[in-house]
C-alpha cells in the first residue's frame, strides 16, 4: 500500500496499443493513471 504523498514505486503496464511503459520513462512529468477495479471481474 502505497502512503498518500509518498512517491509511487516504479511498475509497468501496456498502453492503449499495447505498448509496455515504465513509470521510470515518465520521470520529470506528469502521469494520469485510472483503472475501473470492477472492469471484467463477476458482478
């Protein structure tokens, strides 16, 4: 679990072409991350 305030530990995750990114490219911008927790999960 990650603190609020604390930086975000380094991860990556495919683009929307599939694409893997590190957030370790992204040092020195800003970065938009958003997920939907019940997308393709029961319910």
């Amino acid at each position: 679990m990650v603190s609020e305030g604390a930086p975000a530990p380094d991860f990556s995750l495919p683009d929307h072409h599939g694409n893997v990114v590190s957030l370790h490219e992204l040092a020195g911008r800003w970065v938009a991350l958003w997920w939907y927790p019940k997308a393709s999960t029961p319910g």
